[in-house]
C-alpha cells in the first residue's frame, strides 16, 4: 500500500522550506497542501492517486476539488472547483492546480536536488517545471476551504501589482532557466523594420475599434480617438460586429471623414477576427493602434506618443501601459498597469510566462497582415505579441496612455470558473505552439 507524507502550513515558496519538508522522507509521496486550513479528503480518494500514479508513472498529481464557501445566510455551500490540464506551455508561475499538489517523492528529492539557486519565492514553481509528467485527474477528490473570492476581473491584475515586484523578478528568472534547460530560450537580439516606400496607404496610423453591443461606451471611444493630435495623417476604424443595441445609430451619428465603420460581411467573427478585416481594409495605415470600445485614451498626444516609437525603434509592435478607473474614471486599484516586468533583454522569454503584455497595443501594419490575428474574441492579442516578439522589437511606453473603465458591462468583469478555465487552457495552448516554434528556431540555428 502506498505511503503518503501530508505538509501544510509551510513556506513551500522557500528552497528552505521545502528541504525541511524533505528530511528523512520514506514515503512513496509528498503532498503539500498550500493552504492554512486542513484538506478533508473524499472516500478513498488516496488509494486513486496511488492508483493513477502507478498507472501514468506521474512525478505530479492534481485533481479537481470541492471549495467550501460563504452563503448569503452565513452558512457554507459546497461547489464543484474544476481545474484544467498542465500542458507544456502552461508556464505561469499561477497556474491553478488547486491548494493539493502530490510529489511522487523520487522525483521531489531528485528535482530538489538540482535547485542550487537558494528561491525565497518560487521554490515549488521551480520544482513543479522540473516534473517530466505531470497528471490532472479529472475527479474531486478532496474538499478545501476557499479564501480568495474576489471576481475574476479583480484577481486578473495580481501578478502586476508593483508590491510583488520582487517575487515577480524570481519568477522570471526561473521560468528562464526552465526555458534554457529546454531549449526555448531565446537570446537577446532582434529584427528591426522600417516603413515599406512601396506601400502608400491612406493614412499614416489607424486606430482599430472592434465593438458589439457597446451604445453606452462607443461615442466615448471613438471621440476620445478622434481628439488625438498628430503630426500626421490618421483615421479611425470601428469594425461594428452587428451591433443590436443602437451602437450602430450611435456610430452614424459621427460626423467626421475620418471614422470609417466597417460592418462585416460574415456572422462568425470574433474580436481577432474583426482586426483582420480592419488591418486589411484599404483604408487601414501603416500603423494599427488598438482601442477597446469601453476605453478613452487619456490624452490628446497618445497616438503621437506611440508612432514616434515606432519611426525612432524600428519596432514590429508597441506597447503602452494604462490606468484602472471606473466608469466615471475616478482611479481604481491597482492604479497603472504598466508591465515593468517587460525587460530589452530578457521581455520576449518571459512573455511566455505571463498573461498578457499589456495595452494599448499597436502595430506595424505589413508585419501584422503576414502573421494575422486567430479568430477568437479572448488571448488574440496576446497570441499575435508572442509571435512578433519571437523575432522583432517590442517597443515599451511605461507611461499610461488610456483609461481602462471597469463597470458591469466588461466583458471580463465576473467570470465563471469554467470560463475563467477555458481562457486559460487556450492560452496555454498559445504558450505551447509558440514555445514548440521556437525551441525548432534554436535547433535550426545550430
């Protein structure tokens, strides 16, 4: 029968943590628990961990769970907490294996073993990226208390909160060591481009507004885009996805040359979907600059700002940071987001570590029309960031360049559990391919 060695309440973010959890182990598994109150497992739920681990070889097992939460009448409720499989891209340092983490304990002494660089942080990220097979069982199997429960749209900004700086920076560094070790590090270097004197489009820069169903916000938007004040040509695009709520009549009601509105011909396009069809209009310029429906840029000199980044760096993509408000922009935690964690040297392998590169975000349009954005209405950016920094510049604007409005028409704001899985296993999925694509680029290189 096998043995299990059962830790809680320990600093599993310590490498001294965790050999203090490793004295004398005899057991065939470790399981940590990582969070203060104690795991009620479920009937025999041990005997099928050792099951599937003597079946699948695991080094890491994980299954879904059951959260105990607050009801509205004091009492507690039982909910279902699935979690979703541990793919090879799946490299954030949060991703969600549930609070119950089982080490076969071969591979935990091994794995711990090879950890020389004392973490204070990140010591069982760094154990967990060094499991060669590591096993979801889809079945709930234990029953845990949940602490956390903000929504999805308050929880999405944690690992750009300026006060885990410093975790942050453990992090990623050693994600890139992980990157290193299999063969996906990309050193620093890059691709410049430079405008195309054979491409003569109409204008030099275009803001792209994808928008369905936005009539309260959508004036907003396109006002605050049409307001810029530039040394240059530019328009503005507002892809309208049949609207039905009269963001259509609002956009009609526009009276400038400049906003062009383009109403698909298709029904199946998502938000990725609607930048193809504006990047590819005749009317789009040589530079794309992304504005979300319910946003405003914060000033007049936003478009300025990022077109002579591109003209001075050569980038292939610019990015800028942005400030949390609510509908009325009076300023909302955690204030600006501006990805500092993006680096020259190393921004483009810890990319794949996070979850996003941030906003507003915006393009070199004859790049952007070779790679294409995929159809999806969630992680489109993100995937078309990853590709570009595989091989050319991203430019960085760390000042904030828009308002990012949170009210209760976000998109984001409150998502399920099996929403908030389903965006992760496809960004995940991203992570993969372009980690795939470039531990092929280093083998060719060789």
């Amino acid at each position: 029968m096998a043995t299990f060695r059962f830790i809680s309440d320990m600093n599993t973010g310590s490498t001294a943590g965790l050999r203090e959890a490793a004295q004398g182990l005899a057991e065939d598994f470790i399981v940590f628990n990582t969070r203060p109150f104690p795991c009620d497992w479920g009937y025999l739920a041990l005997d099928r961990i050792a099951s599937v681990a003597e079946s699948t070889g695991a080094d890491l097992l994980y299954s879904d769970y059951y959260e105990l939460v607050e009801a509205p009448d004091g009492g507690t409720v039982r909910r279902k907490h699935p979690v979703i499989d541990c793919t090879r891209g799946a490299l954030r340092d949060d991703f969600d294996f549930g609070p119950v983490l089982v080490f076969r304990s071969a591979s935990f002494l091994k794995a711990l073993e090879e950890m020389i660089v004392e973490r204070r942080f990140g010591a069982l990220y760094d154990l967990r990226l060094r499991m060669d097979k590591i096993v979801h069982i889809g079945e709930y199997l234990y029953t845990e208390i949940e602490t956390d429960l903000r929504k999805s749209g308050e929880k999405q900004f944690d690992y750009v909160n300026p006060r885990n700086r410093e975790v942050q920076i453990e992090m990623e560094e050693i994600c890139t060591e992980h990157l290193k070790r299999i063969g996906a590090y990309i050193a620093p270097g890059f691709r410049t481009v430079s405008p195309d004197p054979d491409l003569k489009p109409e204008v030099t820069a275009s803001v792209i507004i994808p928008v369905f169903n936005r009539v309260r916000t959508v004036a907003d938007a396109v006002h605050s885009a049409l307001s810029q004040e530039c040394d240059f040509d530019y328009n503005v695009i507002v892809v309208d996805n049949h609207s039905t709520d009269g963001t259509s009549e609002k956009l009609a009601a526009i009276e400038d040359r400049r906003l062009k509105v383009i109403v698909p011909e298709r029904d199946d396009l998502g938000i990725g979907g609607c930048w193809n069809l504006a990047v590819n209009s005749p009317h789009c310029g040589m530079y794309a600059v992304q504005l979300d429906s319910d946003d405003i840029y914060r000033d007049g000199s936003t478009l300025q700002k990022i077109i002579d980044l591109f003209r001075s760096e050569g980038c292939g993509m610019v990015v800028g940071a942005y400030e949390m408000t609510d509908f009325d922009l009076n300023p909302l935690p955690p204030g600006i987001i501006d990805h500092r964690e993006w680096t020259e040297e190393n921004g483009r392998n810890n990319a794949l570590r996070v979850n996003g590169l941030g906003a507003p975000r915006a393009f070199y349009v004859p790049l952007l029309r070779t790679i294409g954005f995929p159809n999806v209405s969630y992680g489109e950016d993100y995937a078309v960031g990853l590709r570009i920094c595989r091989e050319y510049r991203i430019g960085r604007i760390y000042e904030p360049l828009y308002c990012c409005r949170r009210w209760e028409g976000n998109s984001d704001a409150a998502l399920s559990i099996e929403r908030v899985n389903a965006n992760n296993i496809y960004k995940d999925s991203i992570r993969t391919w372009e980690l795939e694509a470039r531990i092929r680029m280093n083998a060719n290189d060789e």
